[in-house]
C-alpha cells in the first residue's frame, strides 16, 4: 500500500476544503451587510464555483504527476441508467419518509424561487461533479493503485463522502446511513459505468431530493 499517495489525497482534499470554507467565511461575513438578501443567496454558488475551480486544478496535477499509468480499466456497459435507477432507489424510500414525518425542508415556488435556482447550480450542477473528481477519479484511482481490495475501497469512499456531508452542528444517525449507502452506491455506479455516470447518478439523486423539497413546499397549493 503506498502510504505517501494516500496522504497526498488527504492533504488536498484537507487543503480543498479549506479553501473553500475561507472563500465562504469570506463572502458570508465581510459582504453580508453589502448585498441584498437576494444576492446572498447566491453566495454558495460562487463558492462552489471557486470550489469547482480548486478541483479541477487538483485534479490535472494528480492525473499529471501522479497517476501516468492506468492500471484500472473501467468496465462500462449497457446497464448505466438500470444501475442508476438502483441508486435512486435509498434516496425515493429518505426522501419520502422525511416528508411523511414533517423533517424535511420546503421550497415554495413563489416565495423561494431564488433558492430553488441556487440548489439547482450548487446541488444539481457544481457539487456532483466536483464530488466525484474528488471521490470518484482521484481517490478511486489512488485506493485502485495501492491494490487494495474493492470492498475495502468502496467502505473507504463512502465513509469519506459520509463525513463531508454530515451538519457537524446537528448529528443525524439516519442521515449518516442513507449518505453511507448512497457513498456506496455512487461507488458502484463509478465502478461499473465510469466518471460520467457517477456524475449524472449523483446529480440525480440531488434532483430527487428537490422535487420532494417542493413537493413539501407546494403540497397545500395543488
């Protein structure tokens, strides 16, 4: 196992997210009394833009300088939107049941069209892909390289992807399974169908969540 590539991706995923948190610290405080409550809104989105940026530079260097040599082969076949609905299927059974149980946010068409248009380019557009460069290409490709087993791989990513996705202020045991199983089925989708589906099942799944997002928000009004 090459310890010195797996500390390489800890560092710039470390380094990732400090930045981008900085960049949010920065544009959440020191412009908070300049913009309207309408421009603020959109602060996320520039952060993840930013984000997305940092990204895609890291993962030119990783790719350039430490991954020369493919030693995986995706095996992508015909099966990629079966697989995907697969996927969906954890976040239909969260999703539904938040709803049912009266813990799930609401977006009102009317009255929150400015976040509705924010979570569609953070959620739905920059967060899938730069999450699964991350998760998905860099750190997949590494674990890959250090010939470790896939399952241990898999368990590794989705543990990962659990804890950057959990509200340190507000511990949720269900969430943290459903983010673990969800991991776990991104990682499947990446392994069999490759990067691009992983990007389209993880955008998907976010799309999923806003549609019931909505549906908690408009539900009276139908």
């Amino acid at each position: 196992m090459d310890i010195k590539k797996i500390l390489l991706v800890i560092f710039l995923s470390i380094l990732n997210y400090a930045i981008t948190f900085s960049l949010g610290y920065f544009f959440s405080y020191l412009l908070y009394d300049r913009l309207s409550e309408t421009a603020f809104i959109y602060i996320l989105s520039i952060v993840y833009f930013f984000n997305l940026l940092i990204v895609l530079a890291e993962w030119w260097i990783i790719k350039k300088y430490f991954l020369k040599e493919q030693e995986f082969t995706n095996k992508i076949n015909s099966r990629a939107i079966g697989n995907i609905l697969i996927v969906l299927i954890p976040t239909f059974l969260f999703a539904g049941y938040k709803l049912f149980t009266g813990n799930l946010l609401s977006f009102n068409i009317n009255t929150d069209f400015d976040k509705i248009i924010n979570h569609i380019i953070v959620y739905i557009l920059l967060m899938p892909v730069i999450e699964q460069i991350i998760y998905g290409d860099i750190l997949f490709k590494i674990l890959i390289k250090t010939k470790i087993k896939i399952a241990l791989v898999a368990t590794i990513i989705s543990f990962l992807y659990m804890l950057t996705s959990m509200d340190p202020y507000k511990i949720d045991l269900m969430y943290l399974v459903y983010t673990f199983i969800v991991g776990m089925g991104l990682f499947f989708v990446r392994l069999k169908n490759g990067l691009f589906f992983s990007i389209v099942a993880h955008s998907l799944i976010n799309l999923v969540i806003l549609f019931f997002y909505l549906i908690n928000g408009n539900v009276s009004h139908l």
